[in-house]
C-alpha cells in the first residue's frame, strides 16, 4: 500500500509539472536521515559505556539506561528504514550478504524488545528450530530489519499475552528458513 500511494504522489507531481517539488522532497529525506544517524551514532556508544561502568548501579542501568539505549537503537533503525526507503527509490539498494550467528543475532532483537515487553506486561518468546545451522549466509541486517518490524507491529497491537517468532527450517527447501510472528 505504501509504495502504491508514493507512486500515486509521485504521478501527481509529475503531470503536474512539480517533478521538482518531488526531486527536493527526497533529497531532504535522504540529508535529514544522514543528519539523524550522526547523534545517534555517537549516542548509542555513550550509553553502552555507561551501562558497562560497573560503579553505576544495576537498578539505574535496568530502569534508566537500558531502555534508553534500546530506544536510541530502534530510533536508528527507523531512520535507517527511511534511509533503505530512499534508497529503494533511487534503485540504490543493495543486499550485503555475509556470514553471522543466526542466534546471536535473535538474541540481539530479544534485547531490543525486552524492556518494552516488560513494560506492556507482554512475554516476548524466540523459538529457534535445534536442527539450524548456527552460522547463516544472507544479508543480516535486512533480515533483522523484517524482522524487527514484525515484532515491532506485534508489539503495537498486543496488549497482554504473549508474542512469538518461531525460526525453522522449511519443509520445502533446506537453503530456506521460515520466520513466523504469533501473537
């Protein structure tokens, strides 16, 4: 839908002359996000350094800190969202596929959406299927991208119970892993 109704904005401008006025609005997307991601890529590292400061007590760092830092890190990610949005439309995007620990990452996102889960009463569950491979080939930051998107509408729209991402091998395909949110 989204995408249908940026086209329909971008036809709009068009014949009416204000390809311009299209041309300017993402530009200014793009420079606001690059402006956005310079705080936040100092921010992020500050935080963790004072949650790593063993004299700063755990219940400041638990109720304070971490929160925080995760709400700086989903920050950074709609920014960088927005940022991959841009580029899509400039044909710019591209898939940096590498190796990483699968369940490292998980437990990455686990962390992300801990506090808030607490926070909404919700219990946040990460069921990974034994029989993976630990190490994955893929582009790790779009995956985390879908996935923490998924997670962030189950979030938004579960008051009380539980979510679950469930990660297993497909039936199909041994090269192929499902990723299914429940809530």
């Amino acid at each position: 839908f989204f995408f249908q109704a940026e086209d329909g904005i971008r036809d709009f401008c068009l014949s009416r002359g204000l390809g311009d006025v299209y041309k300017r609005q993402d530009q200014l997307l793009a420079s606001v996000t690059h402006e956005l991601r310079t705080p936040l890529n100092c921010i992020i590292p500050m935080i963790v350094d004072v949650i790593n400061d063993i004299s700063i007590p755990d219940t400041i760092k638990e109720t304070s800190l971490r929160p925080a830092l995760t709400s700086a890190r989903l920050l950074m990610n709609l920014v960088n969202d927005i940022l991959d949005y841009s580029r899509y439309k400039r044909n710019k995007l591209t898939l940096h596929f590498a190796e990483f620990d699968l369940k490292e990452k998980l437990m990455e996102i686990y962390h992300l959406f801990e506090i808030q889960c607490k926070h909404k009463r919700v219990e946040l569950v990460i069921n990974i299927d034994p029989t993976l491979p630990r190490l994955m080939y893929s582009d790790k930051h779009r995956l985390g991208q879908v996935i923490t998107n998924f997670l962030s509408n189950s979030l938004k729209f579960t008051s009380q119970g539980r979510i679950t991402l469930d990660v297993q091998s497909s039936f199909e395909s041994k090269d192929s892993i499902i990723f299914r949110v429940t809530d």
